[in-house]
C-alpha cells in the first residue's frame, strides 16, 4: 500500500495546483498543509472539493508569517526569523512554549475551516523530528486524536537498490538522511506513532520519479513516499519570503514530480 503524500499545500499557487491535479488524475492520496501560508484560503477552497484527500498539518516555523507573532520565534514584521541551527540548539522552555501556541494556532486554524478528520503530522524542513520538539508534536497528536507523525524511517540500502543512483553524496541528501534517521530512532523509542509504515525520499528528496513509484507499489509493505509536486508557470510572479524557497518551487523537478503522479 502507498501512502503518496504531498508536501507544502498553501504554500504557492502552482502547489495548489499542482497537488489537487496530483489527486484529481493521480496517485497522491495526502497532503499536508501549511496553515499560515499566503494561499491558504485558496487551498481550503479546493480540499473542500475533494473529500477523500486526506488532510494533515505541516508544521512550520521557518518560512511565512507567524500565527502568533511571538517574539521568540519571529521578527517585528511577523515573519518567522528561525533557522534550523537555531530551532537545534535551544530548548529554553519560553521557546518551547511558543512553538507549542504557534503549532497549535496553526491547526487550530485549519481544524476551523475544514469539517474533516486530521490524518497526519509532519513539517517543513521536517523541523518536528528535531529530539528537544518532537515531544511537542506528541502532545499535540494526543490532544487532537492524531494517529500518524511523520518519522523518517527510509532503509539507505533498499533505496539505494530501489533507485541505483549516488547523487545524494553530491547534493547533501546523505547527511540529511543520517540527520532525519538518528532523530527518527531517537524519537521512535518513546512515541513511536509510524507503526509499521515505511517512508521514502528523503535520500531523494525533490526527485521521486514514476519509475520508482511504480516498483515501491509492488512490494507488500506500507510506504509513504513525500512528493513536492507542482504547475511552477503559476509560482514565477508571486512573493517569497525567501530565495532558496523560491529557486526549489520554480524548479523543472516539480513539474517531474507532477508528471510522476499522473496516471
């Protein structure tokens, strides 16, 4: 069984787009949305067309404007400041208070404009993985009745096999995965809420092609593959918060992705 998850809805126009068309003439079966986005209104719109997308939050607080304008976690324009260094390091407990307010105005506010079940957790720049966070999300999962997060559990040799390509020493695929994978373990032994799921893509992570699709569908396990669909002609003209956001959404690997969840 395949669980094709699509990442950043209400991020962009053309992730709006290109996910709803993932789902309408496709295989993507989730997606996860971020709730503080500009094109939020717009991506609830279209859910609300499509009742049997499953729905979950993606926790942000690296990208966009804050929900809550904390100082703690961004600037005096509301724009959350935090980089992943910094989310790392501090455990201060005013800090983890204010990830918990920001997180649970973020679903809170699609829980308000959606009449449907939460199926999932995870994060942009999986950023919920982090040991010191994770337990937030946990809490969180318990208080809203949520059954699955997100955890990176990617087997580097069965990926490797599945895809027979190395790029991932080039372009810092493997350090992440090394990152994601402790943190995933780490966070495993105490709430482990993946059960039997496994993911793929991290390695390759912004590449997921058919051809792999279509081998991971063969196999008797349960995987979650994370896909960054997208139509980028609808994202050339809009405001980013932030270039390297902006050269990953207007990329041709997001019209590959797309074109990988066609039918």
């Amino acid at each position: 069984m395949l669980i094709v998850n699509a990442d950043d809805l209400a991020m962009t126009p053309g992730a709006n787009a290109g996910i709803f068309k993932g789902f309408d003439e496709g295989i993507i079966t989730h997606a996860s949305i971020m709730a503080n986005c500009d094109y939020f209104d717009e991506a609830i719109d279209g859910i609300k067309q499509r009742p049997e997308l499953g729905i979950g939050i993606h926790f942000n607080l690296t990208y966009g404007r804050s929900l809550t304008e904390n100082p703690l976690i961004s600037d005096s324009n509301g724009l959350f400041n935090l980089s992943y260094s910094q989310l790392l390091l501090n455990k201060d407990e005013k800090f983890l208070e204010a990830v918990e307010a920001e997180w649970k105005a973020q679903i809170n506010k699609v829980k308000q404009n959606i009449n449907k079940k939460i199926t999932h957790i995870d994060s942009h720049r999986h950023i919920h993985l982090i040991p010191h966070i994770y337990p937030i999300v946990v809490k969180i999962a318990k208080q809203y009745n949520i059954q699955r997060i997100r955890l990176v559990k990617e087997n580097f040799l069965n990926s490797l096999l599945l895809t027979k390509k190395a790029n991932f020493f080039l372009n810092g695929g493997i350090i992440k995965y090394i990152l994601l994978k402790s943190f995933s373990y780490i966070n495993a032994k105490n709430d482990d809420f993946y059960k039997d799921i496994l993911f793929y893509s991290i390695l390759y992570t912004g590449v997921i092609s058919k051809e792999i699709i279509l081998k991971l569908e063969s196999r008797p396990d349960t995987y979650e593959i994370m896909v960054h669909p997208s139509i980028t002609e609808l994202d050339l003209n809009i405001k980013f918060y932030d270039e390297n956001e902006k050269e990953y959404r207007v990329s041709n690997d997001r019209k590959s992705e797309l074109k990988a969840v066609l039918r």
